[in-house]
C-alpha cells in the first residue's frame, strides 16, 4: 500500500493532461474573444454601409 501511495504521488501524467486541458480552455477563449470583436466590428461595416445606401 506504501509503495502504491509514492507511485501515485510521482505520477505526473495526470499534471500533463490538465495543463493540456487549460491551454485549450485559453485558446478557446482568446477565439472566442476574437471572433466577438470582428462581429461588432462588420456590424458595424454592414450598418455603415446600409446607411450610405
């Protein structure tokens, strides 16, 4: 039961898995962000335009 304690403590495949998992999660936000700001953006290129027609 030790030896399985000490073996599960040094395993740090879990570790990798998470920092994995969280640097998705931030190049899902910064998209997101991303495709936010380009939406009002051309909303407001389209609303422009609509105007001047």
């Amino acid at each position: 039961m030790k030896n399985f304690f000490a073996r599960f403590i040094k395993d740090e495949a879990g570790a990798t898995a998470i920092e994995y998992g969280l640097i998705a999660a931030l190049i899902g936000v910064v998209i997101i962000l991303g495709v936010k700001k380009l939406g009002t953006t051309l909303s407001a290129t389209f609303d422009k335009v609509a105007g001047n027609l």
